[in-house]
C-alpha cells in the first residue's frame, strides 16, 4: 500500500541539518487573502475560497517534499462566525468538497489528517466529514495535515486554564506544579512540537488570534501575495528563509 509513491522527493531525508540550517519540522499558515483575491477579479468571495483550496493541496504536497513533519492551516476561526450566513454555509462545505477530491491521495501519501478548534459549534456533516478523514488516516506516519477549524488562540487558552483550575479546585494539582511544560499538555496541540515558523499571505501582519501560546518563539514569514497565488515556489522562499536565519531563542548569540 505504501510502496506507491506518487509524490516523488519526499524520501528526501527530513529536518535534517544541511549546511544551510534546519528544515522547519512544523509549518504553521495563515491562509489569507482569499475573498480579496476573488473580488478583484470581479466574482463573488467564494470563489476565491475554492481556489484556495487548491493552493492547500499545492502546498500540502510542497512541504511534504521538503520533510515538514506538521503543517497546520487555519482554515476557519472562532471570529469567523461574524462573516454572511451564505458565506459560512459554503465555508463549511469546504472541508467534505476537498476530502472528496483530495483523501484517497493523502492516504496513499501516508498522510495524517488532523484537526484543532471546537467541533461543538461546527455543523454535523463538516464533523463527520473531517472525523471519517481523521480516522481513514489514523495508521499513517507521514505529513500530519493539522485544520485549525473552528478554532481561537484565547479560547484554548481559557479552556485549558479551567481544565487545570477544575484540578486545583479538588486538590488534585498544587498551582507550584503548573510550569510552560505542563500548560502545554492542556493545549490543543499536546503531541506537537510548537511551529518553527508561521506563514501568512495577503500583506496583513498580525496573529488574528491563532495559536498564541505556541507562537512564542516561531520566526514569521509574511507574503503580501494572496493565498490562491501563493505556490509552491513562493512557499519554498519561506522555508529558505527559515532555514538562513539564526534562531536565538532570547540567548544572546556566541
Ligand atoms: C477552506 C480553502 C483554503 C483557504 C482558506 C479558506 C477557505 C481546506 C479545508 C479543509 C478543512 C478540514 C479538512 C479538510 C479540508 C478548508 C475551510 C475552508 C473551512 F479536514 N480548505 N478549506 N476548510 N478554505
């Protein structure tokens, strides 16, 4: 099952030092500029989200071949809510239209699908759609492809901030405990290591709110192209980029 290959270069050794600096194990996109890109064009924002869907497909498929371990995209947030019911309602078709197309491939790719954000509030067939993914892909050990859906940075905070004040409250945890290390496994993202570096397109420079704990000490990488013209090659910058830069931590340098 596995011996077909239908992306060639992702044998390529990953995260491996190579003279230049490491390859970034986990990439973290903000996917924006969608609606802009669309409207531009003369046609409705929606179609620039489908388009953007096949950026995702182009891009999965680059940092793959480059040995990314994770690449998480937030593909709808909490704020997302406040946007025309008509475009929400499509939005939420997104995530079956792509596994449709896109699942049987990412399986043969040894692929994970992944999600983080909120299912509760997510409508049931958007649900049923990513789980059935999640699951068909479970057994995989290649890319894990993370969605932030439904997702916000405060939120997950919040909540793991009552999680762990639930344990306090029936003395099941002394705060003295509670260190970065800890509060990390109350996340969303427990099992992953925080991104080495955050992409987002359309020229705007700000975190709308995602992961905000583990963005830390990420390197951010902006591109003022929109994310349906966003490629492959334009992807590849970044990681480049990435891999120049010296990554200091806060430590003063040697
Ligand atoms: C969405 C396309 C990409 C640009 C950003 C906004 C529109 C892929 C998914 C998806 C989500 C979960 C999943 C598989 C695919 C998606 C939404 C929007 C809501 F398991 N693209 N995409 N979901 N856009």
């Amino acid at each position: 099952m596995k011996s077909l290959n239908l992306w060639p270069g992702r044998e390529k050794s990953p995260s491996k030092e190579d003279g230049e600096g490491k390859i970034p194990q986990h990439i973290a996109i903000i996917m924006d500029g969608n609606g802009r890109w669309a409207k531009e064009r003369g046609m409705p924002r929606v179609v620039g989200h489908r388009a953007g869907m096949k950026t995702v497909k182009e891009i999965t498929k680059a940092a793959d071949e480059v040995g990314v371990k994770i690449l998480t995209l937030y593909a709808f947030s909490t704020e997302n809510w406040k946007r025309p019911k008509e475009e929400v309602d499509f939005l939420m078709r997104l995530p079956e239209e792509f596994l449709e197309l896109e699942l049987e491939e990412l399986i043969v790719n040894n692929v994970q699908v992944r999600m983080i954000g909120d299912k509760e509030g997510l409508p049931s067939h958007t649900v049923k759609a990513v789980e059935k993914a999640i699951q068909e892909t479970k057994d995989n050990s290649g890319l894990i492809l993370n969605f932030a859906l439904n997702y916000g940075g405060r939120k997950e905070i919040l909540d793991a901030v009552k999680a762990i004040a639930r344990k306090v409250e029936k003395r099941e945890l002394s705060p003295d405990s509670i260190d970065e290390q800890f509060f990390h496994q109350y996340l969303l993202t427990p099992d992953y290591p925080d991104p080495d570096l955050l992409i987002r397109t359309s020229g705007e420079i700000r975190l709308s709110n995602f992961m905000l704990w583990q963005l830390a000490y990420t390197e951010f990488w902006f591109s003022d192209k929109y994310w349906p013209d966003f490629h492959r090659e334009d992807f590849l910058e970044a990681v480049e980029a990435y891999k120049k830069r010296e990554r200091k931590f806060g430590r003063i340098k040697s």
